[in-house]
C-alpha cells in the first residue's frame, strides 16, 4: 500500500505544475473563446479581401496555448491566376522587427556583454560627440534617444541601393531632435544602432545572429531577416502606391526586400509571431528552450519611460503607450506588441492569456490602423 502511494506521489512532485504552454491547434471552445464572435474578427478580414481593398491578410488567434484560429484571406499578389493566401503565408513585417532586434540585444545583456545603462560610445566609439555621448543603450530601445525615426538622406540611399554600412555611418552623426532622454519620438535609427551594438559585439550579421540565436531554437521556421533565402514571389506582395521608384527600392524591390533592416525588414507567418509571443506569456521559455530569463521578459514588457510620461518596454509597444492604438480598445493594460507600417500588428495580453497576429498587405497608414483595431477588438471580445 505504501509503495504504491509513494510512487505516483513522487511522480506528481517531480511534474510541473505550471509547465510551460506550447502552441498547439484546438478548438475556441477548448480555448476559452467564443466561436460566434471570433468568427466576427475572420468576416472582417474576408469582406476587406473580397472587396480588393486588402490583396492578401492572414490571422491567428490564440489563448492559453490553444490555436483557436488560423486563417489566410485573398490572393498572394494581385496578378491573375495568383495563389489563394494559406495560414502560414509569410508577409514583410515591417516594424515587427524592432521588438526582434531588442531581443537580440538583450541576450547579450543577459550574457554580461552589454549593459542597458551603459553610454552608446562604449559600443560604438564614433558616437562620443556630445549630446550623443549621453545616450545610453536603453534610449535606442525605448524612443527616448533624440534620434530622427528616418534619415534625412533616407531616400537618395535607397535610390542609391546604398549597404547598410552607409546608414549605420548616417545614423552615427544625424542631427539629435532633443537631449537624450528628455522625450519620446518613436525612430527607427536607434534601433539601427542597436543592431550595430549586437554586431559588434557578436561579431556575427544580424541575420546569422537572429538565425541561430532565436529563430532555429524556438521552431520559428518561416522567420528571417531579409528574404532568408525564399523568392519574393513565395510571400505576399505588398500593396505600395505608385511610385516611380518602387521597382528600386520599395517594398517588393529585390533591393529591400533582402536589404534586412534592423528596424523593418523581418519576414514571417502569423504562427512565429505567435510563437515569440507565446515565449513571452511563458516568461521566456518555449518548447523546452529558454530564450530569455523571466527578468528580462518583466524589463521588455513594463514601462521603461516613466520619468517622462511616454509609456514603452524595451522593444515592445505598450497599451498604455501614447502613440499606440492598434491592439484595439479592450485590450489589458499589461499588453505589449508591435505593428508595422505594411498592415501587420501583433499583440499579446497577459491578463487573458490571449495572443492575436494580424498581418495584411495594405499599409496601416491608408485608414489609420482602423482594420487592425478593429479586427483586435473583436478578437478581445472573444474571450470568456
């Protein structure tokens, strides 16, 4: 009789409790969720694609690790005879990729080779000039470093197919637009310059550092900077305004799309935003690899700019945050996420347990985010 008890006994205490949640296909109902109102989020979708407003969308909605939904919506391209949109379709992320670079930092934070409070100039001995000699690591990653979101001669070095050697050379010595650390601008250039901070210390490409340190361990298999090797026919075609210089530079140019910029050159599916997301909900941990310690995920996910009033984490957008609106307006004010400027958003709310990757091909700015908030309002509303 004893045996016996003692043997499941230790079983029992030798098992988890609170094992990790890995993402795994079910029902809304096994979810958490209501199949009535996440089928309201999805009509929203199709009626934008059947219309041709939106050439391409793709949805994934989960909660307590359970897919409850996962969707694609309309043709790959706009050309005749195009593919229909599957689930896992991979879309050009634009600034999805920030938080993906702040993760890629903060690894090296975790491992003792770089410090958020530490000046810049220790990393990138050319950025001693004052004022930037007082920006710190921590202003790239949270808006608060002075730096414009764009180059002034953003433009002509894309004209140009200029490498990004010639914008990390600009972004060294632009102008500041405040000092350091007094306001909130959101910029895309710090967060250049926080990428060169991860090269130089890793001595590996962006890319190859992503690769290996992220992507492969965590099963995100559709992820890559810049085009990972696929044909840009193999992804969706974003949907840009005419402009002489898109077959140059703009988003579907070959030039851009494997250009990898740090700030918004990311391709992936909605199942490894999803899976990232997911990573944070665990508190850094996914499919039996921990990717960052439960202190960084707090850092990256809580306010770091309370001393101005501008909410943000480190990478992560917030839902308290001033600028940010596309997670929708029922959301917890633990949210975090990112959006992007191709029509991407994703966001995770910890209250609900609740993840939601939203990605289509017509820029954000053509309605102002609206789809996006109100596809995520939908989706927040499904949950019981």
């Amino acid at each position: 009789m004893l045996r016996g008890f003692i043997a499941p006994t230790l079983a029992l205490l030798m098992t988890p409790l609170d094992s990790p949640a890995q993402l795994k296909p079910g029902t809304p109902a096994q979810a958490g969720l209501s199949a009535t109102r996440l089928d309201r989020a999805a009509k929203l979708l199709e009626e934008e694609t059947a219309s041709g407003r939106i050439t391409a969308a793709a949805l994934l909605v989960a909660r307590n690790g359970v897919v409850a939904m996962k969707k694609g919506f309309g043709k790959m391209s706009p050309k005749p005879g195009a593919a229909a949109t599957p689930p896992d379709a991979v879309f050009l992320l634009a600034s999805i990729t920030k938080p993906v670079t702040a993760v890629a930092l903060m690894l090296l934070v975790e491992r003792g080779q770089v410090a958020l409070s530490d000046p810049v100039w220790r990393y990138l001995p050319e950025f001693k000039t004052p004022p930037r000699d007082q920006i710190r690591v921590r202003d790239l990653l949270t808006h608060t470093s002075g730096m414009p979101d764009m180059l002034p001669e953003n433009t002509e070095l894309r004209r140009k197919h200029a490498p990004m050697s010639q914008f990390v050379q600009g972004a060294l010595t632009t102008p500041l637009l405040y000092p350091p650390g007094t306001d909130f601008t959101y910029q895309s250039m710090g967060i250049l310059l926080a990428a060169e901070i991860v090269e130089r210390v890793s001595k590996q490409p962006l890319r190859d550092f992503e690769k290996r340190e992220i992507f492969d361990p965590l099963g995100m298999r559709s992820a890559s900077l810049g085009m990972g090797g696929r044909r840009i026919e193999d992804t969706t075609w974003g949907q840009v305004p005419p402009s002489p210089d898109n077959d140059s530079f703009g988003w579907n140019s070959p030039y851009w799309r494997d250009f990898g910029a740090p700030w918004g050159g990311m391709h992936s599916s909605t199942t490894d935003i999803a899976i990232l997301l997911q990573t944070f909900l665990n508190k850094g941990t996914y499919n039996g690899h921990r990717l960052l310690s439960p202190a960084s995920v707090q850092s990256m996910t809580r306010n770091q700019n309370s001393h101005i009033s501008k909410p943000w984490g480190i990478g992560w957008g917030l839902a308290t945050s001033v600028v940010w609106s596309y997670f929708g307006d029922i959301v917890s004010p633990a949210t975090f996420g990112h959006s992007g400027a191709t029509g991407t958003v994703a966001w995770a709310d910890p209250e609900r347990n609740l993840i939601t990757v939203i990605l289509t091909t017509r820029p954000s700015a053509e309605d102002n985010g609206r789809l996006l908030r109100v596809v995520s309002n939908a989706v927040a509303a499904a949950a019981e």
